[in-house]
C-alpha cells in the first residue's frame, strides 16, 4: 500500500483492494476449512445409511455407498459476492436420477448442498435438514481467528 494517496477516492480504492486480497488470501481458507467440518459433522455424520435402504431402478434393495462429493479435493470454493462479502459453496451437483422418472433439476454448482441443507429430499424419504452451512455460518461470525488473521493483515 503506498504511503501517501492524492485523494479520498484513490485511498478508498486501495483499502478496498487491500481487504479484498485480506478476504481472499487470509479469510476464505479459514472460512472453508469451518466449512468442512460442518459438512463432515452435520451431513455425513447426521446418519448412517440403512443396510438395504435404497432400492435401485431395477428394485433391487441395496446399501447407499457414500462418495463423499462434497469434501473431494476442489469442492469447496468460494467466491465474491459482494466487494465484502465472500460465498462459500461446493461445485457438487446432484447425481443423475436413481430413481425412475424422477430428476433432481437444480443441477448448479452448490444445489446439492443447498437440497441437504433444507431437507426437502423429494423421493428420499426420510429426509431431514442438515444445516452445514447455517452452523458453518454461525461460527465463521464468532470465529476468533477469523478476527485475529484480519486484525494482523490490517496492521501489517
């Protein structure tokens, strides 16, 4: 950052840069290891799969084998949604239909996640809400060391 700035507007621009790289390179990877975490505890540790609980389009009774999309290596990524503001999601889509007929068509990066997060499963009975990222959020906005990265890089 430079030592002086010739106006109001050129030294809010280099403040805003400067909180962005902060956001960036200090806040996100810290925010999308909370993130995981949540994944792990609040949707793969949610519940255990029922032996022969899933039928497959055939009729054929079988035991759900997770694949873990949403922890996979480049999965979780974030982006800005705002000069501020930073969303963090994963690039996991809804697997093509199980089920014959039917079709999960929000087929975006983070609808599945989104789809667990709600619980409105559709044809998985049972579904329940696994609010990853709501708790994610809760504890990224009291993180301590969220606040002690943006402290250090403010007074550097």
């Amino acid at each position: 950052m430079p030592k002086s700035c010739d106006s109001w507007e050129i030294l809010t621009d280099v403040v805003q840069q400067r909180c962005a790289t902060i956001l960036d390179k200090s806040v996100a990877p810290i925010a999308k290891e909370i993130v995981r975490k949540h994944i792990e505890t609040d949707i793969y540790g949610a519940y255990t799969p029922k032996e022969n609980g899933w039928v497959t389009t055939d009729g054929t009774p079988t035991t759900y084998k997770r694949r873990r999309l949403l922890l996979k290596r480049g999965a979780i990524y974030h982006k800005f949604s705002a000069v501020d503001e930073i969303m963090i999601t994963s690039n996991a889509t809804a697997s093509p239909a199980v089920v014959k007929g039917w079709s999960f068509r929000n087929r975006y990066p983070g609808a599945f996640l989104k789809l667990l997060e709600t619980g409105n499963m559709g044809i998985w009975r049972g579904g329940f809400p696994r609010p990853a990222i709501g708790n994610a959020q809760k504890e990224i906005n009291k993180s301590s060391q969220i606040s002690r990265v943006i402290r250090q890089e403010l007074s550097k």
